[in-house]
C-alpha cells in the first residue's frame, strides 16, 4: 500500500497543501493519508488546509505554499515559510 511505501525506512519529511474546497481532489482523502503519516512516520509530516477563493473548482493550491504575498482575499502566503523549512532539512 502506498502508506507503508511512504513510511518504511525513510525518514523524509512532507508538507501537505490542501483546499478543504477542491472540486477535483476530494480534500477527506489527503487529510485520512496526511493522518495516517503522522501516526506511522519517523519524520516530520505537516498538512495546511484553506479554502480556495480564487479559483473556479477550488484546485488552485500553488499560491498557498510558493507565494510570499496574498494575491486575492482571504489566501494564505507561506512561501517564506515552506522555503525556510526545506532549507532546515
């Protein structure tokens, strides 16, 4: 199963980025496999929800993660951040 290739040995960290409102990526799925990371990883496995206002099917998640400056109401920027972290690893 994907989960038990993603939690053997390794000890890479991930960081999830996920609209509660993705039209084409059901969010439940990624927030059940984020969960089941944390309880079964040796590394680090971080998973940041919003809600995309932006976009038309809710899918639009790289301005979250890579953008420094909101572009559009309500949008989280965690370029700064998600840069800063990878960098830490």
């Amino acid at each position: 199963a994907l989960i038990d290739r993603l939690v053997g040995p390794q000890r890479l960290p991930m960081w999830f980025f996920h609209a509660r409102n993705d039209g084409m990526c059901p969010y439940g799925p990624i927030e059940a496999l984020a969960e089941e990371l944390r309880r079964r990883s040796r590394a680090e496995v971080r998973m940041t929800t919003f809600v995309d206002t932006w976009s038309n099917q809710g899918h639009c998640a790289d301005r979250v993660p890579y953008w420094t400056t909101p572009q559009s109401p309500g949008q989280p920027a965690l370029g700064e951040e998600l840069f800063t972290w990878l960098a830490s690893q």
